[in-house]
C-alpha cells in the first residue's frame, strides 16, 4: 500500500495517547496516513517499537534520547514514564548498549530525536547534551542508520545558536544524514542544513503563523518532510486541540499553498522523501 500522507514524526508512543491509542492510529489509517512514532528516551522508545510491531506496515519506531532529558527535572503530563505514569526526567545517561539492541529491530528507522535544546537552557547540561548527541551520531555510523534531529534556540539569548552548534557537531562526527524535525531556525540555518543533505520538517505551527512561508518557499520540495509532533502544537482547525496523526494532512494543504502546487504533488513527494530517508 501507498499512503497518501505521512507523520514523519509523531508522539502516539505517550501517555496522552493511553486511552485511545488504536483509535488514534484507525483514524490515521482511515485518513490514508502513515506515521512514525519517536523515542524520547528509554521508556518511550521501546514503547515506539511495541506499538510498530502491532501492524503490518503503516506504523514505524525512531528511537533515541532527547537532549532534554539528559538533564533532571523537566516534567511533562503528556509524556510516558516509567510505569505508565507522568513523566519527570531522571537525567538519563545515554547508554550506547541498550539503544544498540533497540536498532536491532527492523521497526526501526531512525534514530533521535537527539541535537541540542538552548530552550530550557541550563549550562551545566549543555556539555551532557554535546556527549549524548554524537554518541548518537556514532551509532547512526555503525547502523546506517538516519537521524532525526531535535534542535530548538533559546529566543532570549541571540548570542548562540543550536542549529550552528548542532551542525558543526554533524560536520565533525556524521557519516549519515536525516531530517531536522519541526524546523524552527531562520533562512540561513535552513539553506545550512539543507546544503549539508538533511531534510526539514514542518508542523501545525506554518498553518496559524507565516514565519516559516519564506523558508518553505525556499525549501526544494524533494527536502521537505511533514509531521504533527502530536500530541503538541495541533494545526489549524484543531488548535487547542489534542494534536494526532490524522491532523497531518492539514500541514501538506499549507505547504503546497505557500508553494504554491497542488495538494497532490506535494503530497507524493513527501511520501516519496520520506521512503528515500527512512527506507520504508
């Protein structure tokens, strides 16, 4: 089967999807959608793999740790923890031989998200994300495996710059390339990136704010990917809104709006980017 749309990266693997999650996925089916669900770290990658392996095609697990939680403390309702409860942040070492066995499984295809996050940004646990990123980055060498990037400024301080830091760790350490999921940097960043052989992905975000309509027009559309990162950031109608897989769609109508082409066409090209890079 070809789908018409993809989720290249999505969250149904969390505990906001614990009550309906086959529903979730029928309606991405039911809509002609694929998805890929990605690991943030331990709990929630092999509960990627789990899910993947309970369809025969259609679903797919990313898995890896992200570099917010190589730091303690950082809370989120919405994540899956250990036990099925809340996630909190223990602080995880990314530990190479755990993972390793987790790239063993043909359900995967990715590995991240990793990168850096100057967000929440804490200095002490910027050297912690550098390391957990280019062990990473090694293990995407060893597997040939794509990585999906996870790379978000800090809007405060102007003065560093993670997709800059980021790229010059994948210069250095990289044999491989992948997508730079929920791209958020300027025009310069993307053209960096783009110029280096990783695609950009976008989300619900381009369809409530044009920030993004210069880069996307810019943007060649075999490099361009679509996503949800559901449960977050639900795109136009559904703002406000849990955000899901079958949601992605409304990303595709707004990408081939700006680019002006239709539905169709971006929409085989996306699904034809995404089979280029994750092999599916």
């Amino acid at each position: 089967m070809t789908p018409k749309y993809i989720d290249i990266h999505t969250h149904v693997n969390f505990k906001a999807f614990d009550e309906d999650r086959d529903a979730v996925i029928k309606r991405a089916f039911d809509n002609n959608t694929w998805l890929i669900n990605v690991g943030t770290q331990v709990d929630t990658s092999k509960k990627a793999i789990e899910i993947a392996h309970k369809y025969k095609e259609g679903v797919y697990a990313v898995i890896g740790l992200h570099p917010i939680h190589t730091g303690a403390s950082f809370h989120d309702e919405k994540e899956l923890g250990e036990g099925g409860k809340e996630f909190t942040s223990r602080g995880e070492l990314f530990d190479k031989n755990i993972y390793r066995e987790l790239l063993k499984d043909a359900k995967v295809v990715a590995i991240g998200e990793c990168g850096l996050d100057y967000y929440h940004m804490d200095e002490k646990t910027i050297e912690k994300q550098k390391q957990a990123f280019i062990e990473q980055i090694e293990l995407a060498n060893e597997f040939n495996k794509p990585l999906m990037l996870h790379i978000r400024n800090n809007p405060k301080n102007k003065n560093i710059n993670a997709y800059t830091d980021s790229l010059n760790i994948l210069k250095e350490y990289s044999k491989i390339k992948g997508d730079v999921h929920f791209f958020a940097g300027n025009i310069e960043d993307a053209k960096a990136y783009l110029d280096f052989g990783f695609t950009l992905s976008f989300t619900g975000v381009i369809t409530f704010t044009n920030d993004y309509d210069e880069i996307i027009k810019n943007t060649p559309l075999y490099m361009i990917m679509s996503e949800t990162d559901s449960p977050y950031v639900a795109p136009v109608p559904y703002r406000g809104k849990r955000n899901e897989p079958s949601y992605v769609n409304e990303v595709v109508k707004k990408i081939a709006l700006i680019k002006n082409l239709s539905e169709e066409k971006v929409a085989e090209a996306i699904i034809t980017n995404a089979r280029r890079v994750f092999g599916i």
